[in-house]
C-alpha cells in the first residue's frame, strides 16, 4: 500500500516535459521534522508561478502507535522575479501509522525564497503552521528550510 | 467530477464535527464506584460501558480481583497486583479503565479516591491514576499520578514539566488507607491548575499551567481539547518492585 502511494506520488503523469522540476529536501517544515519532496511548476505568468509539491516524510510515534508515514501535498504560489521570491503555500498532509491509523493535517507556508541566478538551487526560509480542523481547530507555529535543485531544463 | 462531489461531502461532514464536537463526543462527565456490588471482577466490565471499561494487564502474573480482606469502607474494595517488569520494555500494570468520559475545556475536573500501598518496597515511578483523552494518532496523551521516592508528584503525557512537591515532601503512607484528592482545571493554554491533596494536605498546587495536551506535528495528532478517561490502580510499574495495591471509593466529577 505504501509502495503504491509513493509510486502515484511520484509517478510520470506528474512530469509532462518544459516545466521547472525541483527535488527538495526541507528541514522542519509542512512534514514536520524533515521531509524530501518534488516540486513543479504548471503554471507561470510574469512574475507569478504556481507550483505543487509531493513529498514523504515519517515520525516515530510510540510503541503501540508504530511509525506515521507522511506525505504533505503543497500548492505553492512564488511571487518576484529575478533572485527573489515571496513563496506562500497550502495543503494536505496525510498522516498512515503502520498500526493503521489515518490523520489529515493542513500545511500552510509564508516564505522568502531565493534562487541564486545562473545556478540550479534554491533556498526557502518559511513560517510553516500546521493547522487541524477535522476534530478540532488548532494553529501549531512551526518552521522550515528549504534546499532544491533544479532538474530537465 | 467525482472527486468534486464527495470532497464537498466529506468537507461538509469534517466542518460539521468540528463545529459540534462536543455533541459527537458526549460522555458522562462523573462517575462513583465504591466497589460495594461486585462478587466477582468480571461484574466490574458487564455492559456498554456502563461501569468500567476494561483492564490492563501487562504481564500473565498480573491480576485484579475483589478484596474482602482489605477496605475504606463498606465490605469490599479491589486489589491490584503487577509484578516487576524487570528486564521487559513494556511497564508492568493492574488498572481500571473508564473511557468514553468527557471532561471539557475549562471544566474542572475533580477525582477522589482511597488508595493502600502493601508493603514497605521501594516504588520508583509508580503510576497510580491517569486522566487521559485517545487522540488518534498518540500514545493517549494526558496527566498522571506518579510516586517517586516515596513522594506524590504529576507528570505529564505531553511535553510540559513535572510538578513535584514544594520544600519537604510529605511521604507517601504504606500499609493504611490514603485519601487522594485531584482537581485540575482543564486548559490548552497557560491557564489551567492542578491541585493535589493527600489525607487532606495540599501537596501541590501548580497554577497557570497547561493541563491540557494539544496535536504535535505528525507525532500527537486528533486531540480535541478534552480528556476522555480514567484510570485507577497501578496504571504503571515501570522500577523496582513487584506491588500490591487495593483502591476503593472513588469518585470523578466536574466541579460546578
């Protein structure tokens, strides 16, 4: 079952060619302690962009609870232009305990991002609360770092 | 087109739980049981929840069981045995659990009952009461009841301090009936107490305190601002000694 989540996130009908794709791996963040994720842009206009990112992460949680597997899944929007970007992003982060549990949390994202010109990187720097509203509506301050490099074009 | 519709649903139906989560998480918010009608323990779990819900047995040594040697007042009481679970990852335990209770934030929620220690072992992290809620993903985050070098003190199930006993610490009696009394007032910020009593002496009084847990990254996830249950006996022998401990008269409530 995970193997096949994994794949479907990963799959190739996520990558039609001529667009911006990213691995990233972000420190803290919307998968909560580290995650690593991919990233592409599918739409750009001027000096907006709109991007979605897939990505795993795990939490031991207890003996009894096991291992949550994680995968957040972002929509980000990047506003700017040359090195300098404002990132904001929103999403689901799907939360399957190897006990069989299942959560969903909200990721959200206010960043800086930069991507140095002429190389293939790039950093973002976030406030990333994480937010529950199925039971109850709670705001968790959190925050991350992010690295990515550039692949294709 | 699908996915449109039944994400729509599925939004209205998690929109319509969160607004009215206390009406889909109702319980009853005090229970009494002076252990008085029992012959056999079984009678302790009969129905849907209507007494207790079950035990906790970790290890076959283990047991529970009705004791007329031993009581407060009445006849009877219970009696609880674990043994030391020495070399074992897991705690030893002997408890009683009530769950599908409701204790809300900004209750208070008070618990009294008597407990009798047999013997004059050393009990290192002994854990004698648990309130706790069952959040989906956790490991039932909540405040305990703990005795540590022979003293009372409360630790938690998510991450906040200890609260120990301020300057000399009243030792815990072995071998007689001890009242222990708790009352907490339940909240996710700054803003809670915890109050123990012991035979009537106030041995902690910790305010402006967080008493209750909330959702931690992907580690503590589903808490809804509320505990759900109790439980009595030896919640956790995780040091030393085998123990043998009787409660009886015990009463939980929301304080109006």
């Amino acid at each position: 079952m995970k193997i096949f989540l994994i794949a479907f996130l990963f799959s190739p009908i996520f990558l039609p060619a001529q667009k911006a794709q990213y691995l990233s791996f972000e420190l803290g963040g919307s998968g909560g302690l580290a995650s690593i994720n991919y990233e592409k842009v599918f739409s750009q206009k001027e000096n907006i962009a709109l991007y979605y990112r897939t990505g795993f992460s795990f939490a031991p949680v207890d003996q009894n609870n096991g291992t949550a597997f994680i995968f957040p899944l972002m929509l980000h929007t990047k506003i700017g232009k040359d090195q300098h970007f404002l990132d904001l992003g929103l999403g689901q982060s799907i939360s399957i305990t190897s006990e069989g549990n299942f959560f969903i949390r909200m990721p959200t994202s206010l960043g800086y991002r930069f991507e140095p010109t002429g190389k293939k990187i790039y950093w973002r720097f976030s406030y990333t609360p994480i937010v529950s509203y199925l039971l109850d509506f709670q705001w968790e301050h959190w925050g991350g770092i992010t690295f990515g490099h550039k692949f294709g074009i | 087109m699908i996915i449109g519709k039944y994400g729509i649903w599925i939004s209205v139906v998690f929109l319509l739980l969160n607004c009215d989560k206390e009406r889909f998480f109702e319980g009853p918010d005090q229970y009494i049981d002076d252990f008085e009608s029992y012959e056999l323990v079984d009678e302790l779990f009969f129905g849907d929840n209507e007494k207790w819900s079950f035990t906790q047995q970790t290890f076959e040594g283990n047991s529970l069981s009705v004791s007329r040697e031993k009581f407060h007042s009445g006849t009877q009481s219970i009696k609880f045995s674990a043994l030391n679970p020495s070399d074992s990852d897991s705690a030893s335990k002997a408890s009683i659990v009530k769950q599908k209770m409701a204790f809300w934030e900004g209750e208070t929620v008070s618990a009294d009952f008597w407990i009798y220690l047999e013997g004059n072992e050393e009990s290192n992290w002994l854990f004698l009461f648990d309130l706790e809620e069952q959040a989906t993903i956790g490991a039932g985050p909540g405040i305990r009841l703990a005795l540590v070098e022979n003293a009372l003190l409360i630790e938690h199930k998510y991450p906040n301090p200890n609260i120990e006993q301020k300057g000399e610490k009243l030792r815990f009696p072995r071998d007689e009936w001890v009242n222990i009394q708790l009352e907490i007032k339940l909240s996710r910020k700054k803003e809670g107490y915890i109050k123990v009593w012991q035979n009537e002496n106030l041995i902690i009084d910790q305010s402006k305190w967080k008493t209750l847990p909330k959702d931690i990254l992907y580690f503590q996830q589903g808490t809804k601002g509320m505990y759900s249950s109790v439980e009595f006996g030896i919640t956790a022998n995780t040091l030393d000694n085998p123990t043998v401990l009787y409660v009886d008269d015990v009463e939980v409530k929301v304080l109006e």
